[in-house]
C-alpha cells in the first residue's frame, strides 16, 4: 500500500498561531492524534500481514509526527525512532523525543490494546513535556494534569514486564519483594499500567532508547512516581548517543525497597 498519506494532520484550527499553542497541549493532542490515525492503519491494512501492518503504523505516524512539530514547532528538534538522528539536536534548546508506535509486535496482533504512541519535550536538561496514548483504550496520559488517582495497592506489589523477554532480574526483584509479575506488551503500556494504578512496578533491562522512556517518564513523574535508572541514578535525555538501556517506574514509597532488590541481585545477564 502507499504510505504517503498527504493529508495534514490535524491538530488545531488553522487560525491559531504555532506559538499560541502550549507545549503540553501539542504533546497531548500530537500523541492521539498519531494514535486515532493507528487504529485507522489497522482497519485499512488488516491482520493478515503482520509485517506490512507494522510497517505502514511506524511509516505514516512518523509522517504525521514530522510533518505537525515541522508546522508547530519548526526551531525545536526531534529525536525519532523511525527518523535518521541529526546531531544538530545535541546544541538545540528543544528537543521532542517521539516513538511514534511504541509495541509494534502488539499493535499487529488482533485484539491487542498494549501499545501506545510517546511524545516527550526536552528543555534545558529536563523533560517539561510528555504524552502516552493508549490508542485501543481510547485513552491519552499527560504530564500536563488529570491524571486518574491511583488506588492503594491491595496486596502483594504487581510488577509489569515483558511478555516475550522479561529479565531474569524481575524474577529476583520479585521474590525478594513478594511481588507477582504481569506480563504486558509495549513500554508505554507498561508504564501507563502503574501510572493508572493497575501496578505498582514497572522494571527494564537490557536495552531501551530515550524514545522508548521519556514520555513515561515524563507522565511518571508528574503522577508523583518514582523513575530512575536500575541504580537508582537520573535518567538523562538529549544524549549523544541515545541508548538508555535500564528503567525503574514504581510508587514512590516502594523505591528504597525496589532499589535494594536490585542491588541485591548484582550484576548479572539482564
């Protein structure tokens, strides 16, 4: 299938000026509308081909993407998973950090609503913006405020990871803590799942890119979690090279015990 889709994607009304729109507000609306334009990809294309699927969902939201911060946010960069990295971001002020279909193993399969679309805003050092749409879920998480409170955990923690690849080291994490594992498709799923109060920790090892965190994080953050590297150290965007390969998401009140875990389990194949 043709995946130019020349159509502009629509974000405001035409007679709004670029630099009227808030940051978080872009984010959030950038975010859905990648996501509503997911689900119609997955009405078009079918499940019939997996692969053509994927292609089509990572190509025409990377379009979509591009083209609106290219109108909104022309002096401001971008780090993309589906889009060459320009080094010119690293002297940039303003950096969007985007993945444009995050879980795309799950976004082919039918049935599945564990993916999600990232879109993050870097400043100065730190994220000031984020969203994370669950598009299947009809659902869009912002930094920016109204997020769902989170109920108190009514039992054992619940620690979210990989349904295909999860590390060794949630096993050990969660034996230590008396943790039950629930399994889970994309990142953003993953993370959206503790934010909304359906887990309390979210783990990751063994590799993840800044596109693949700093909307969670962002949103994460602003819910009043905990986020940090497995060490506990800061997560830091807009690097050189943008591999951040570990993650830990969690209630706040359970980080010193999630981190001692982890430094527990020492070094080992993660």
């Amino acid at each position: 299938m043709n995946t130019d889709d020349t159509s502009p994607p629509a974000l405001v009304p035409v007679d709004i000026a670029s630099d009227e729109i808030d940051d978080d507000v872009l984010a959030r609306r950038l975010a859905t509308d990648a996501g509503k334009l997911l689900l119609k990809i997955r009405e078009e294309v079918g499940f019939a081909e997996p692969a053509t699927l994927r292609d089509a969902g990572d190509a025409r939201s990377q379009q979509l993407l591009a083209r609106a911060l290219a109108r909104h946010r022309p002096d401001d960069a971008v780090l993309s998973e589906e889009a060459a990295d320009d080094p010119a971001r690293l002297l940039a002020e303003r950096v969007w950090i985007v993945d444009p279909l995050d879980g795309t193993r799950e976004f082919a399969e039918p049935g599945r609503s564990d993916w999600a679309v990232h879109v993050a805003l870097w400043q100065a050092g730190e994220l000031i913006a984020g969203a994370v749409a669950l598009p299947a879920l009809g659902v869009t998480l912002s930094a920016a405020g109204g997020l769902p409170s989170r109920p108190a955990a009514a039992g054992p923690p619940r620690i979210v990871a990989s349904r295909t690849r999860a590390p060794r080291l949630v096993g050990e994490v969660a034996e230590a803590l008396g943790a039950t594992t629930v399994p889970m498709g994309s990142a953003g799923a993953k993370a959206a799942a503790v934010i909304r109060g359906q887990a309390e920790i979210y783990l990751h090892a063994g590799g993840q890119y800044e596109w693949d965190s700093a909307a969670p994080v962002a949103v994460a953050r602003a819910a009043g979690l905990h986020t940090s590297r497995l060490d506990g150290s800061p997560l830091r965007y807009n690097q050189p090279d943008p591999l951040l390969p570990d993650l830990v998401i969690c209630d706040a009140a359970l980080a010193p015990a999630v981190l001692a875990a982890i430094a527990a389990a020492g070094p080992q194949d993660r």
